[in-house]
C-alpha cells in the first residue's frame, strides 16, 4: 500500500517506521526543517535541549512505547530512572521550603501522613486499583477520603508534571489508571541521545526501508473522494496514496478537507478537545542540582511541579562537566496571558528549591493552543479515526486510554496500525 | 524581522539565531542584534515570525 504521513512527530515517524517495516511504500511531509516535532532536541550554548518533553518516557523501556520501539528494532537505549521520583517536602511542618526540606522516595508517600490516613491510603489504592472511581475529579477524591494538605499538593504536583494539569482538571478515573500503569509497565525512563535518540533512530529505520521523509514541506489539504482521503497536497503538488496519517490532531487535520456531509457528533467532539499548556526552564550548573536521574517533585512550590536532571544519565546532554537541569509548570488556561508572570513566579520558586546553589537560567520555553504540552489533554482524547474513510489521526491529539503523554502516542499508533491491517487487507 | 500574535515562547527559533539575536520569556522578542538573515521563521512551528512589510 501507498501510505501518506503528515507531520513528522513522535507520532507520525512511529506509524511510518512501523509500516516501512512491513513493505509499505511511505511518504511523510513535515513543515518544519527538522523532524521530530516536540520529540528532538535543540543546541543552545552547548545544551541539548528540547523542541518539547522533558527526554523523559513515563514507563521506560518496558512501557507501551518502549516495547513498540523493541519491536520495530529501533536503536535506542532507555535508562531507568532510580529512584523514579522523589519528593521534597519542608521541613517542621511549614508550608514552604524557606526553612529547609528533606527528600522522601515516592513510595513512601504515604509516610508524611498520620497513622489513620496511612492505613486508609493503603485499602484505597488497593481498592480503587480493583473499582476505578467514577465521575469525580482527582481533587475531589482527594478531598473525601483522604483530606491531608499534603496529599493534594503532591497529586498536583504529580498531575501537573506527567499530564500538565491541576487535580482538579483530571479525573481521578484517569488518575488511578496513571497509577495502575506504573505498576504495570514500570517507572520512568531517559533515552540516551534525548528525544532526538528516539526520533532519529525512527527515521532511520523508515529511510533504510525506502521510506522517503520531505522536511520543508507542508501539507496544504487531503484530498477527499467520495467521503475517503485519496492523498495530500503538498507543495503545490498532488500525492495520491490509498491511507492517510495525519500527526497533527483532530482539529487542525479537519481543517485540511472540505466534507460534504458534516458529522456533528466528530464536530463537536473535535470543539470539546483541550489542549494542556506548561512552561520549561531549562538551567545550567556545574555542581548537580539534584543527583540523581529521577524526577524530583516539588508539591510545596507555588508554580514549580517538578524538575529533573538528564546529565545524571546522559552527560553529553550538556557541555563537558555541566548540568542540565529542566523544570516544568502547567500553567491553566486563563494565566495564559499572563506568562511572563508565571515564569517568574516559576524562577523565585527554583530559588526556594535550590538555595545556596549556583545555577543560570539558559531558556524558558512555554507552550499552549497550536503547540502545547498535550493536543488533547487528558480525558479529552477521541480516539484514530475520523469520518473519512482511510484518514487516521495519530499523535498526542489522539492517545490511546490511560497512556500518558508519548506512551499515550505509542498506544494510539498501535491502534491505529490495527485498524489499518484490518480495513486495508 | 517581526514576531506576530502566533507565537506562544516555545523558544525554537532562538536555537537556530545563528546571531543570538532572539530573547524568549513568554513570547519571542528580537532584539538590534538581527540581520534579518530570515533562518528562524523556517524553524517556527506556528508561522509566528515575518519579514517586516
Ligand atoms: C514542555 C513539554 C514537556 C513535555 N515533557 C514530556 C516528557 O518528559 N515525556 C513525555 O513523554 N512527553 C512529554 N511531553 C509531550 C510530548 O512532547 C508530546 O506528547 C509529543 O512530542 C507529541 O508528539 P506528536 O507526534 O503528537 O506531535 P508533534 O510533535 O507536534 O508533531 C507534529 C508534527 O507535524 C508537523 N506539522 C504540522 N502541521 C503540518 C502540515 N500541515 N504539514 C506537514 N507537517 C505539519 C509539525 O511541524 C510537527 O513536526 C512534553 C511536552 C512539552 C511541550
Ligand atoms: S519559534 Fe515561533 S512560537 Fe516559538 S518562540 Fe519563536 S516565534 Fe515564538
Ligand atoms: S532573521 Fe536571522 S538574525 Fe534575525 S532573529 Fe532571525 S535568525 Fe536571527
């Protein structure tokens, strides 16, 4: 089969690589002159930093799309993070870190509360793992069983650094699943390269199986037969091809075709679809900031969810003898006008974090609506298809369940790749 | 070079300002330092960046 991608994202190279594999003939289109989407690196002064994520993958290489990048035989090593988080909370009692802190290991959670509300965390995260809690927010749940201070600081923090939301914008349905899926796929992993270890090594394997990848190149419509995608139009020129994966979310790909029988149930899905937003600080240092490769989860800042430090595992992430150091913030949709606050509030917090440490602030990188952290945050995915036929929709605006942010992406491709073996025999 | 209403700060252009010419904090801000060369418009995501008419 002929098989058009657009966009050369995690999710885009993922399917393409996939199908180049199995003889396929793929042609992916990207805008930009890279690939990789918010999936790669960029070199500022000497630092690998990123067009995106954190060069963290939440499950490692025994998660969804560690296993899919072992199938496939991607050359990427995924470097466990130990311990996978930690969590620092103040000392005596206060609300803030100005008197000091300590860091406790994420599964001892529970341990900062009091005897009772230990006990009732142990027999609920045994329960809800067996009986998900329905229509209630995490903050909600929180709030009813288990109404500790510290308890929904730290969910926030956890929410707003794997999902770049607040507690309050996730069900606790999702969070739980989240929860269930560490469990059962592992902790978090760094690929060493960075992003861009994983993404080249996906280009790779779709050029070394004919696969052909256009950088500079925009898709400026689909074209639509009788209700199904026959190609793209890319340059001024028509590329015909019998399936379409679009890598660019659900909205901005309806964007691309004109359709003359309006599916108001997709409509208004695609309306309901909501972008997370999140700011990145990347820092500098000499002497590590943290020391070690997991994710250090800082409930009691007042921006700040959490930081990591990738030179822990991959020292070529930065110049010889340097630290990079990156912090992530959500941000909610109505600070969004106001995102030079939120960095700064953001840096007086890294301050608190780290006191008495050297460090410099090389970029702050912000992202929302056309480039966010998440097209579809979560509980607002809608799934591959559309109502075209033979179009598909991969990509961080169309996660597989309970997959969180790339392992979300890897599960949706998967889908994706079995929807496409079954209608296109 | 003029950086328009699109731009959300992700910093990507700044990486490829072979002049050190593009301050981020929130938004894109280019500073005296262009030479209108025109590389980072290529490397924006979301067309955010323009020849100045
Ligand atoms: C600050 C931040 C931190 C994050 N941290 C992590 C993390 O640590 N771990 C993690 O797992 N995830 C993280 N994420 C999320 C992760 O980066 C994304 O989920 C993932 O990269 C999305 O990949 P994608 O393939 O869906 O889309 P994209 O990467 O957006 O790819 C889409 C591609 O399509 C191209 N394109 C758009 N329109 C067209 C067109 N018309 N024609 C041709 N090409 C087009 C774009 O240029 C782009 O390259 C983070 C994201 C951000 C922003
Ligand atoms: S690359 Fe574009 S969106 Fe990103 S900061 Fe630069 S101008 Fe703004
Ligand atoms: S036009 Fe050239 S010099 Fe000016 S900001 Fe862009 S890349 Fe830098």
């Amino acid at each position: 089969m002929k098989i058009n991608v657009i966009g050369a994202g995690l999710g885009g190279l993922l399917s393409a690589a996939s199908l180049a594999i199995e003889g396929h003939e793929i042609e992916v289109f990207e805008r930009l002159p890279i690939t990789g989407g918010r999936f790669t690196n960029i070199e500022y002064h000497g630092f690998s930093l990123s067009t995106g994520a954190l060069h963290m993958i939440p499950h490692g290489s025994t998660g969804p799309l560690g296993n899919l990048l072992k199938k496939i035989g991607a050359d990427v090593e995924i470097v466990p993070c130990e311990p996978m988080a930690m969590i620092r909370i103040p000392a005596n009692g206060s609300n803030n870190y100005k008197s000091g802190f300590k860091d406790i290991s994420f599964n001892q959670f529970g341990s900062q509360f009091s005897m009772w509300n230990r006990l009732k965390l142990a027999i609920l995260l045994v329960t809800t793992r067996r009986w998900p809690p329905k229509n209630i927010s995490f903050e909600n749940w929180i709030r009813k069983y288990l109404n500790e201070d510290s308890a929904h600081k730290t969910a926030n923090s956890f929410c707003g650094w794997a999902l770049s939301l607040t507690n309050r914008d996730v069900p606790a349905e999702e969070a739980f699943e989240i929860f269930e899926n560490l469990y059962r796929y592992g902790g978090t992993g760094i690929p060493m390269g960075g992003c861009k270890g994983v993404t080249d090594a996906l280009v790779e394997i779709i050029r070394s199986n004919g696969g052909k990848i256009h950088t500079n190149t925009e898709v400026s419509r689909i074209i639509v037969e009788n209700n199904t995608a026959r190609g793209v139009i890319a340059d001024g020129n028509k590329h015909y091809s019998d399936v379409v994966i679009s890598n660019i979310g659900h909205p901005f790909t309806r964007d691309l075709y004109d359709s003359y029988t309006i599916n108001n149930a997709y409509e208004e899905k695609i309306d309901n679809v909501k972008s997370s937003a999140g700011i990145k600080t990347c820092l500098a240092a000499d002497e590590p900031l943290i020391g070690h490769n997991g994710i250090l989860l800082t409930p009691y800042c007042r921006r700040v969810n959490g930081i990591n430090e990738v030179t822990n595992t991959d020292p070529n992430l930065a110049p010889p003898g340097k630290h990079l150091v990156m912090a992530h913030q959500s941000v909610r949709q109505e600070k969004i006008d106001k995102l030079e606050e939120e960095i700064e509030i953001g840096l007086q917090d890294l301050k608190e974090v780290f006191p008495n440490k050297k460090y410099e602030v090389i970029l702050t990188q912000s992202y929302y609506d056309g480039w966010p952290v998440n097209r579809a945050s979560s509980g607002s995915d809608i799934g591959n298809t559309t109502p075209i036929n033979s179009l598909y929709v991969v990509g961080d605006g169309a996660k597989g369940k309970g997959g969180i942010e790339v392992e979300g992406v890897a599960l949706g491709v998967m889908n994706t790749l079995d929807i496409i073996k079954q209608q296109h025999r | 070079m003029r950086v328009n209403e699109k731009c959300v700060g992700c910093g990507q252009c700044t990486a490829f300002c072979k002049q050190d010419a593009i301050v981020v904090k929130g938004n894109a801000y280019i500073t005296d330092k262009c030479t209108n060369c025109g590389i980072c418009a290529f490397y924006c995501p979301l067309k955010a960046i323009e020849a100045e008419k």
